[in-house]
C-alpha cells in the first residue's frame, strides 16, 4: 500500500494556498471602472508614444468621438474584468480535462484488453478521481457566468444576443439552461463512470470473480463510445463557444489530442515518482518506454490536428474563420507560434530515439514541455475570446494553474493511498508484470 507523504501533502497545500493568493490579487488588482481603464490606457500610451497623451476630454474631441471613446473603455473593462475569471476558467478545465483523459486511457486499456497496461490501472484510478471535484468547482464557475458574474460566454448576455443575427441564429442550442443540461449530462456519465469501475476494480481485487472484470470490459466499451459524443459538444459548448461566431468542424478532436497527451504524461510523471520512492518495483523500462511512446504519438497527432485545422481555413480565407487565427498571430504572436516548439517540436526530438523513451530525465524533459504546452494551447483556444488584446500571464494565471495542480496532487494521491498499488486478480496481470518491449 502506498502511504500519502506528508512532504507530498505539504506541497498540494502550498500550491494551492500560493493559487489562491495568485487569483485572489487578479482580482483585487482588475479595474473596477471606466477611469481606471482610462487611466491604464494613458500610461500605456504616454510609455508607447513617447510621452504623447491621448484625452477623451480634449475639446477638439467630436461628441461622437467621445461616446465611441467611452464604448472602447467600456469593452477594455470588460476585458481586464474577464481576465481573472479567464484565468481561473482555463486553469480549471484544464486539469479537469487532464482526469478525463486519465480515465479514458484507462478505458482504452480495458476495452482493448492490453497486456502491458494493467500494473498502471491503480495510477490512473486514483489519478482520475480528480474528476469529481474538479467537475464541481467546473460547474460553479459556469454558473457564475450564467448568473452575470463575468462575460466569458458573450452568447449568455442577452443585450449582445439582441444586436447579433448570427448568434440568435444559434439560440436553439447555445441557450442557458439547454447548456447546463448537457453539462450535466456530460460530466454526471463520465462520473457515473469513474465510480462503477472503482468499485468493480476494487470488488475484483477482494473476490477474484472473473464477472467483475467482464462488467469492466463492457462498461469500459459503452462509456468510450458515450465519451467519444460527449467530449465533442463538451468542446463546443466550454471552448470553442467562447468564439460564438467561429466553428471547426474537428475542434473536438483537436482539444481531445491536447488533453489526452498530457493526461499520459500525467500517468507517466506519476509512476516515476512513486518508482522513485520505492513503489510499484513491477514497473519495468519498457511499461515507461510505451507511456513515452504514446506521448510522442500523440505530440505528433495533436500536431497533424493544429496544421489541418490552421492551414485549411487559412488557405480558403473565409473570412469569419481566418479572422481566429490571424487575431492570435497579430495579438498571441509568442504563445501561438510558442506552443508548437513545445508540444511538437521538442518532444519529438527528445523522445524520437527508442532509447530515449526508457532514460527518466528524459521522459520528464519532454513531459514538462508537454504539460507545459497544452496549458499554454488552453490558453490560446479560451484567452483571445474573453480579453481580446488585454492579456499576459501573470500572477492570477499561474495562480490558477498552481491551484487546481495542487488540489489535483491532494486528491489524486489520497485515492491511490487508498488501495493496493497492483490490482492483483486482474486476468492480464501476470503478463503486465512481465512485460518487455
């Protein structure tokens, strides 16, 4: 059994005091009216222009001047406002959809019957309870844009909906409580899910009763096929909504690849340390040496998604789909070109050599630009949306993210202490024991 460090613990705990402190003062430091905007904006442009103000006061101002003024000021407002909320937003879908990802590859495994896979299933169990609480929290937030809180959803503001044909055009589907019943419709399956392979896992592991593992098999193939539908509209309706008027036709697969890759980095990550602490001595080189080959797989599929999606709809040059990705290269120009130096480029150097895949400092050298990376890709997909221009990563972005990897950290590790760190009675076990690639 493993035992929950209290070095660990520590850690969780003051990551997530460090998150709350982080997001706290994005919200305390986001202005609170027009005049504050104003005033920021000035500093802005007496650094830019060397000392040259811009007034809304000057008397040679038009009056129609002066009111598209006060509009501009009202919309940068509104985007400085969203910017801590944005920041909690990305931070919170991401590590939740990171517990998602761990699930489903654990229902990979299991549908398909792997034999390599099996010495990892309690990893990814514990890994994955995440899911619970960070749904909840999830859905908090979503709440609280329905409720005014902020403007991440300009689709949820009935005052923009009442000046916008296009978007009242898809009023059928994007309305509130029609989200909100997806929503839980979404995350109550994969819960639902989530708890029943626990508890059969766990009840396999008491009895040796072969039907358990046949009610995880069938289980496992029915939530991938539910998953497969869910985590599509889940894309659309918490991200690619963001930009009402913008649509890809594979936008879910392209996030699906972004989270997926990193929740296997996830798994890897986790399995070194608890090796590295004297656990799990059934894990071999080669169980490390496939995790890392799916990370550079995947690298390279999440790669494929970006390009079709970017090169596709750049060449055509319609315009309500370029205009997504020329405001990102124009606004975004260091993360979006970023991004692909760290989820494409260096892994697929540091893990391309099969030897490589099996050296640890290397796996967390490509792990971390993984991580690091598709946070970064959350970013880009939620941020230009709800702040337009008016961003940076500052300290309520790294506060969020440190947060939620805490709370993450906390509650995956308590639920791994809580059973043996190898499902024994697992048909496949004995092979996943000895595996060698």
């Amino acid at each position: 059994m493993y035992t929950f460090s209290k070095n660990l613990k520590t850690l969780s705990f003051v990551l997530m005091i460090i998150g709350v402190l982080g997001i706290g003062y994005g919200f305390f430091s986001a202005p609170k009216t027009t005049a504050d905007v104003e005033k920021i904006l000035t500093e802005q442009a007496h650094h830019g222009n060397g000392g040259h103000e811009v007034s809304a006061a000057d008397h040679s101002v038009s009056e129609a001047a002066k009111a598209e003024h006060e509009k501009h000021l009202h919309h940068v407002l509104t985007q400085m406002q969203n910017k801590p909320w944005t920041a909690l937003y990305v931070g919170c879908i991401f590590v939740m959809l990171v517990s998602l990802g761990i699930l489903v590859f654990y229902a990979i495994n299991y549908a398909a019957s792997a034999g390599w896979s099996p010495v990892l299933f309690r990893v990814m169990e514990g890994l994955s309870a995440y899911l619970i609480p960070g749904s909840i929290i999830f859905l908090v937030i979503l709440g609280a844009s329905a409720a005014g809180a902020n403007h991440l959803f300009i689709w949820m503001d009935p005052e923009v909906v009442a000046h916008d044909t296009l978007i009242q055009g898809k009023s059928g589907y994007l309305n509130i409580p029609f989200f909100f019943i997806r929503a839980i419709v979404y995350i109550g399956g994969w819960i639902l899910y989530r708890m029943y392979v626990r508890k059969q896992s766990l009840a396999l592991d008491a009895t040796g009763d072969l039907v358990y593992h046949k009610k995880l098999f069938k289980a496992s193939a029915g939530f991938l096929a539910f998953f497969i539908v869910t985590e599509s509209m889940a894309s659309w309706d918490w991200i690619m909504s963001i930009d009402t008027h913008w649509y890809s036709t594979l936008f879910g697969w392209y996030v699906f690849a972004s989270f997926f890759v990193t929740a296997i980095t996830t798994i890897a990550f986790t399995t070194l340390y608890l090796k590295s602490k004297g656990y799990m001595e059934f894990v071999n080189t080669s169980h490390i040496h496939d995790l890392a080959k799916f990370m550079f797989g995947l690298s390279i599929f999440w790669t494929y998604l970006w390009f079709s999606q970017f090169m596709l709809q750049w060449y055509s040059n319609i315009p309500e789909e370029v205009t997504y990705f020329i405001f990102r290269i124009q606004e975004y120009n260091l993360p979006f070109f970023g991004m692909l130096l760290l989820n494409f480029l260096l892994p697929l150097l540091l893990l391309i050599n099969t030897d490589f895949k099996r050296l640890t400092w290397i796996v967390v050298m490509a792990g971390t630009c993984i991580i690091i990376g598709h946070y970064v890709d959350f970013f880009m997909m939620i941020s230009p949306g709800t702040v337009g221009g008016s961003w940076f990563i500052g300290f309520a972005e790294i506060g969020s993210l440190l947060f939620f990897v805490g709370l993450f950290i906390y509650v995956g590790f308590t639920a791994i202490s809580k059973a043996p760190l190898l499902a024994k009675n697992n048909p496949l076990i004995e092979e996943s024991k000895h595996f060698h690639y």
